[in-house]
C-alpha cells in the first residue's frame, strides 16, 4: 500500500508541475491554434513554397486580428454584423470579444506558431523531394 501511495504522490507532482508549466505558458493554445490549422491548410491545398507562405500568412492574420479584437473590443464589436446571433457556432464571436482578454504573450505564440508551421512545412517538402520548386531542374 505504501508503494503505491507513493507512485501516487509522484504521479499528482508531476501532474501538477506539468498543468502548472502550461498555466505559465499562456501562449501554448495560441500556438497550437495557426501551427495546426497551418498544416492542415497546407497538406490539403498546397503544393508550393508561396502557397505555404500565403497559408501561414492567412492563419497568423486571422488569429493576431481575434486577439487584437480583444483588446479594442468596441470596435471589433462594431464591425460583427447582426445575422451572426442567428447561426449557432457564429453567435459567440460578440462573447469572444467581450469576455476575452488581450494578451502580448498570445501575440507570441501566434507569431511562433505560424512561423514552426512553415518550417514544418518546408521540411516535409524537402524530404519528399520538393525542394526546386518553381525552378526547372537541369540534369
């Protein structure tokens, strides 16, 4: 029984201190958000270096835009038409900007995430091969 009162223990401190690293780390869900949606982008619509760029560059837009939108919510509330309280999954966006908090730290993770998406992104595609794209190779 002592054993695994102790196994316990060292289970919840590492719980703790691995939930409590991420508390500290406000921006990891900013990051995951553009990196993921990033490479999902990218592995179904894109074939080129600038549709990568274009892909990351869109998804860093979107997400820095939400974020700023928490800072100067009276005007991002301005902009969000009427129809959107009658769809279901857009009637939040008005409580994402009212309830939200602005913070630099997101604006990090946004920018890192972006930015490790796309060399991820290019990293797959010169192991597979795609290094030269654009240019005509010459043998």
């Amino acid at each position: 029984m002592k054993r695994i009162s102790y196994i316990y223990r060292q289970y919840v401190c590492v719980c703790i201190g691995l939930f409590g690293l991420m508390a500290g780390l406000s921006f990891y869900l900013a990051f995951i958000h553009p990196f993921a949606f990033s490479l999902i982008g990218i592995g179904l619509l894109s074939n080129t270096r600038k549709s990568r760029v274009f892909i990351c560059l869109i998804f860093f837009i979107m997400n820095v835009l939400f974020e700023i939108g928490q800072k100067y919510k009276i005007i991002f509330i301005k902009l969000i038409p009427q129809w959107f309280s009658s769809i279901p999954i857009l009637e939040n966006t008005r409580d994402f900007f009212l309830k939200g908090t602005f913070a630099v730290e997101d604006l990090i993770g946004i920018t890192l995430g972006s930015i490790s998406a796309f060399i991820c992104a290019e990293i797959i595609s010169i192991r597979r091969g795609n290094c030269n794209e654009g240019t005509k190779e010459t043998r």
